[in-house]
C-alpha cells in the first residue's frame, strides 16, 4: 500500500494563505497608522521604518543563522514590528525601538520556534519591556497641533474633548490616538472574516461596564490609551489567544477586567499590554476548559462519573 | 437544530445541466477483480472464452466479495494484472468486445419476496456503494438486524460531481421504485431522502415521484460540504447523533446512495448486473464535461477523449471528486464499479508547501465532528496514540474540510488518515 500524503484526499485548497492574512492585518493597521505619522510627523514615519524593518532583519538573521526555513514572506514580522512602531510614543530614540522590535522577533517569536509558537504577542511584551527599560523615553509625548512635548495624556490628567479622542487630536502613541481609524481597521478585519470580533468586543465590554460601575467617564476611558488598538489587534492574536468561541470570550473578559483594574488601582496609566500578556499566559488553560465537544463522542470520564454520582443522589 | 460545520466549496457543476449519454462502445474493456472493499474474485474465464453482458467473470471466494460481470460481449483477450486506485495488485480480465452487447441468458429478474431475497440478490448482483464507498451493499442490507428508517444519499456535495442529481431529475422513478422496493421487503416504514438545496431540479423531481408513497419523505440539506457522509447525513435528515461507539446499523439506520437504489430496482426488473455505471467527467482540463453511462472497465483514456480533455495537462487525475476522490496512476486505468466521477485537474498537490501552524483555528471551525485537527496533527507528530484516541480520532470522517481551509496548507486530513493507521498498529 502506499500511504503518502501525495496519494490521500483532498486534492483542492482554498485560496487561504498566511501571507494573504497578514496582508489583511497590515491593511486594516495602514488606517491608524498614517493618521499617526500625519499627526506626528516625519520621526513618526522614521520610527514605524525602523521597527518594521529590524523586526524583518532580526527574523531573517535569526533564521538564516540557525539554518532554518526562512519566513519572512509570511509578512508575520512586518505586522509586529508596525503593531509595536504604533504602540511607541513620536519621539522615541530609533535606537530604543530598534532595540524593542529585535526583542519582539528574537526573544518573543522566533526562541519558541517561530510564527504560531509563541506564547506572549511579540508587540505587547516588547513594549512592557521598554517602558521598563526606557521609562523616561516611554512617557513623553507630542500633541499633534502645536507640536509641545507633554508627560501627560487624557490617562492621567490632560483633558480632551470626546470628538478630539475619536479622531485622534490629542497626544499619545503614535498608532494609537485616533480611536476611527483603529476601528475602521478592526471592521475590516472583522467583515472579511479574517479575525473574529468576539475577543474584543468582550474586552472593551467588560472594560465599559465596570468603569461605568466605577463612576468613571465611559467615552474618555474607551477612548484613551492603547485599549483600542490593543483590544482590537491583540487581543484577536491568532497564536496567543484561544482558538475556541467560548475561550475568545473568556479571553476578552479577563483582557477588558485586568486593563480596568490596573488603570484604576495599578502604577501605571495603561493596562492593556500588561493584560494582555497576562491573559496570554492563561490561553492553554482556557483553551483546555473550553474545548468543543466533538460530535457523537462518548462522556469524558470525569463526566461519566459526575452523571453516576447524580444517579446515586437520587436513588 | 444546530447543523453541523462544513465548508462552502465554490460551485463548479458544469455538467449539472448535461443529461446522462452512452459513450460510445469502447473496442476494450480491462475489468480488474477488485471494485469494492473487500477480498479480490477469482477470474472464471480463460484468454479466448467468448462471453456475453452479464455473464460472471469472476466468482466471490468468500463472504467479502461479490461475483463480477462480463460489461460488453465479446471475446476474453487476455488475463492481466491491474493494480487498483488503493496500491493492491489483482487479477484483471480483458474483454475485447464484438460490438453486439449479447445479453447473457442468465440475466432473468430475480424473485424477490423476503429480505433474505433482497440479500442474494444485492449479492448476485455485484452490488456495491455506488457513491465512491465500494461497500458491499449485501454487507450493509444483512448488517442492519432491525431496520428502522432507511436515508438514501442524494446529497452529492462534491465538487464537480452531477451523476447522482442528473440520475434524480432524469429517471426518479427507478430511484423511488428501488426505495419502494427496499421499504417492502426489510418492512421499513419510514425513508429519507437527502438532497441539497443547491439541486431544485432534482428535489422537484423526485417530491413529484414519491408524491403517492406513504412514509417517504424529502429532506433538503444545506448546500454544504460535507452532506453524503453517514453521520452527517443521518443527523441532519432524522436529527440522530451517532454515538462513538456503535454504527449506524446498529441503531437499525440503513443508509444508501440513491443510485444504488435505483440500480437495485433496475435489477428487480430486469436481471441485468452492475455491468455499467454513470461517470461525471469534469475538471478544469475537460472543454466538454459531461455525465456519461459507461460500461465497467472502459479504459479512463476514451472518457477523457470524448470529453475532449487536454490530456497533457493533467496532473492530478481523480477517481471520485477533488475532496475525496483517489488518485489514479495514469490514465491506462478502467472505470470501476465505485466511481462517481472522473476529475481531470492541472495543479499538482505537490505545488503548495507546508508552512507552520499559525493557531488560526479555521479548521476546529469547519469540522463536522467538531474536532480539533490542528491538536490531532500535533499529536500524530508526537506519534502519540493515547492523545490521538484523547482527541477523538475515531470520529474524523476523512472530509477533508480542514485541509481544505488550512492558510498554512497543512496536510490536516492526510495526517489524520495516517494516524489511524498508527492506531490500528498499537
């Protein structure tokens, strides 16, 4: 008998590919990021080179190094390296975030074995690595009219009309202040089936409801800070979040829960990188309570027991 | 109730609209001694023997296997080898016909008045699953202990493939008559037909012919792929889950292709044999696809040639459709008796490469079983047999949805086949 892959069903595919996925991902993130190099300017556009293109470099070193298969057509680098070029402030050093997008690459993705092995977003690990390691770098900002360094955003303390939050005239990262265009983007990725909005918009959910519990101003902490970007882009992480429906939403509640309460009783303003991985860490055991039952299957033996106990109840 | 995951496959019926033609008499029919799953016939004629349609050529050795039967008149060439779509080498016999297609005197209607007659006569018949499967249809009649509802298979949701609907807007009578005929004598009184959404044509035609039997109904399927697999066809036409550990015939469901039913009532009437079958010739190599009645053993060759097909651009050339058909070595190979369709396509499997797992669960999503494959082809990596029955692989029906979807193009399904060659080992 010959039993190679080659001589088994089936024999078409879909037009599918990872590449195509990636490029949608890139497609939807474009939005967000030109209004943020508009807004800020020529650095902008110099930073988003820089950490796209050492996210490129450090994959193909990586590899090339360790005689592996190389992957970088697969576009996965080029989306971590904008999606953490958007989470960085204007003007940071390119030196700093160059040094983020290799630790993004090579620290995050590639150590485990590369795209699908991780099991934090290369993006958020590396930017909580740099408000670390670049604390004071990591919390200047510009705001986008006049062009004045500020140390503060609508997080903690700078005011801003609702209008000027949604559409992006106020000081922040550099992917992350116009909350239409994140959303645009998210739309896309949702319409064409590429990403499932489940994880957040039960992120951004639950994070409205208990701010609303609060007392907080809902609009203001929907809007400010990273929450959008991260809630639609990193929280829909094909590797690092559950793959089942149930578990994306679990994983959308923690996300939304751990972001309120670090912004409200944490030491930092933002929270949505830090629950992000956080709720990375978790995805194996969601994952594992949240399996689909397959069709026809016998009980689980825990189940079987669980049933003849009730059955013992009862007589 | 929930239906069961599937994938929209796009639609390439081309030959939907084709009505069903004779190929012209092929000069040479090669019929091998293995067309069904199980044990090979013994040839019974020797190299220059004269033998007539229907007349049986080679006898059943045991309890495995049905007789086979002379497609066209004429006079044994040769007896050769032929090695069949599954790799085995068997016996084959090589008929080349005189063009007069004598009716073997033999071929009587056979009496037909209890289940045991039904049974002999699906035997003597050669019957086989008609719809790709090459199950022994006497088997599966005897295995049924108490038959209940009988679910006849028209849901035909490969692409490509039109055989089957063609069968039921051409001539729903015989396919009627045979489920009447099948009702009568196992005394079920409740039948099924599924049919997808997709074929109006048919599901008009045969609503129309079963209008005035009692207990047959028409059940539309969603224009989903798959429909024609037993588990998803039982649980969307009676909404009956089959549970892991049993069989459909032991829940007294008996599930038939509707052209096997209509070739059970043709018998019934005349006493012909599986001598000849219908063969949707389609694929993106083929100018003219077409449905063709063909006798057994017509050489794939003269089917390509009538559907004027590109021969030197075929790749991959099917027994069956693209999702689950097999591949044939070349096209030196004959119709069978199991083959729904022959599909002729210029890409190659071999032309996309695997690429890492990127967890994008779009296979977990479009499986009917609701299996994780991506879990189960890790754990076939590992060679792992205590994960692979953990994750069910048991259940996987071979549909090839996850393949299908795959964006890393990971030979999902092709995996699971072989994992459950590694279970059968241990």
């Amino acid at each position: 008998m010959k039993h190679s892959t080659e001589t088994v069903s089936p024999y078409i595919r879909s037009s599918a590919s990872v590449q195509r996925i990636m490029l949608c991902v890139l497609a939807a993130l474009a939005p967000a990021a030109l209004a943020g190099c508009m807004n800020f300017g020529f650095h902008a556009v110099l930073l988003l080179a820089v950490t796209v293109s050492t996210a490129l470099a450090s994959e193909l070193f990586f590899r090339a190094f360790f005689r592996k298969r190389q992957s970088i057509h697969d576009l996965s680098a080029t989306v971590t390296g904008l999606l953490l070029g958007m989470t960085l402030p204007p003007d940071l050093p390119l030196w700093e975030a160059a040094i983020g997008s290799v630790f993004a690459i090579v620290a995050v993705k590639q150590v485990f074995g590369g795209i699908g092995k991780n099991f934090a977003n290369p993006a958020a690990t590396a930017n909580i690595l740099m408000t670390v390691l670049f604390m004071k770098d990591m919390t200047v900002w510009r705001l986008p009219m006049t062009g004045e360094a500020v140390t503060q955003t609508t997080l903690n303390g700078a005011s801003a009309t609702y209008w000027d939050l949604f559409l992006g005239n106020t000081a922040g990262n550099i992917g992350e202040n116009s909350a239409l265009c994140i959303l645009l983007g998210a739309l896309f990725l949702w319409l064409t089936r590429t990403a499932s909005p489940i994880a957040p918009l039960s992120c951004l959910g639950s994070f409205a409801l208990l701010t609303a519990i609060g007392g907080y101003d809902v609009p203001a902490q929907l809007l400010s800070g990273t929450l959008m970007l991260g809630a639609c882009f990193m929280t829909a992480d094909y590797t690092t979040a559950p793959v089942t429906r149930s578990g994306k939403c679990i994983f959308g509640l923690g996300c939304g829960v751990l972001t309120f309460l670090i912004r409200h009783f944490g030491g930092y303003p933002e929270g949505i990188l830090f629950a992000v991985v956080i709720m990375n860490l978790l995805t194996p055991y969601i994952e594992k309570l949240t399996r689909p039952q397959p069709f026809g299957a016998a009980d689980s033996p825990q189940k079987q027991k669980k049933r003849r106990k009730k059955k013992r109840a009862a007589v | 109730m929930k239906r069961l995951n599937g994938i929209r496959l796009p639609r390439k019926k081309r030959t939907e609209e084709k009505p069903i033609k004779p190929i012209p008499l092929p000069a040479l029919v090669r019929i091998p001694m293995l067309m069904h799953s199980g044990t090979p016939c013994t040839p019974a004629v020797r190299a220059g023997d004269y033998v007539t349609v229907g007349q049986c050529i080679g006898t059943a050795p045991d309890e495995n296997s049905v007789p086979i039967h002379a497609s066209v008149s004429g006079t044994v060439s040769a007896l050769t080898e032929y090695c069949t779509v599954t790799g085995e080498t068997v016996p084959c016999v090589e008929i080349s016909s005189d063009g007069e297609q004598i009716l073997c005197d033999t071929c009587t209607p056979p009496v037909l008045e209890s289940r045991d007659d039904l049974i002999a006569a699906a035997k003597a018949s050669g019957c086989v699953g008609l719809s790709g499967s090459g199950d022994l249809t006497f088997q599966k009649l005897a295995a049924v202990k108490k038959p209940q509802i009988l679910i006849v298979n028209g849901a035909e949701c490969e692409q490509y493939l039109s055989a089957d609907s063609r069968l039921m807007s051409e001539t729903p009578e015989q396919a009627v008559g045979g489920i009447v005929l099948l009702m009568k004598l196992l005394k079920i009184k409740d039948a099924r037909i599924g049919i997808q959404t997709d074929k109006p044509l048919a599901i008009q035609r045969m609503t129309d012919a079963c209008k005035d039997e009692k207990g047959i109904t028409v059940c539309p399927l969603p224009p989903v792929y798959p429909q024609g697999a037993e588990k998803v066809l039982i649980y969307h036409t009676c909404g009956i889950v089959v549970p892991e550990d049993q069989t459909a015939a032991d829940m007294g469901i008996l599930v038939l292709n509707v052209s096997t039913c209509a070739f059970l009532y043709q018998y019934a009437q005349t006493g012909i044999p599986l001598v000849e079958r219908v063969v949707t010739v389609d694929g993106d190599t083929i100018d003219k696809p077409c449905n063709l009645r063909v006798p057994i053993g017509t050489p794939v060759k003269e089917l390509l040639e009538y559907a004027a097909c590109h021969t030197d651009r075929v790749r991959t050339l099917l027994c069956g459709g693209p999702m689950m058909g097999m591949l044939l070595d070349s096209q030196e190979a004959s119709v069978v008796r199991q083959q729904n369709g022959l599909t002729a396509m210029r890409r190659a499997k071999s032309s996309v490469r695997e690429s890492a797992c990127i967890r994008c669960g779009r296979c977990m999503e479009v499986c009917p079983m609701n299996l994780m494959p991506m879990e189960l082809n890790d754990a076939y990596q590992r060679r792992d047999p205590a994960a692979l029955q953990a994750e069910h692989l048991r259940l996987c029906i071979d549909c090839g949805c996850c393949s299908y979807v795959c964006p890393a193009h990971r030979q999902l399904a092709e995996k699971n086949q072989q994992a459950k060659l590694l279970l059968q080992k241990v």
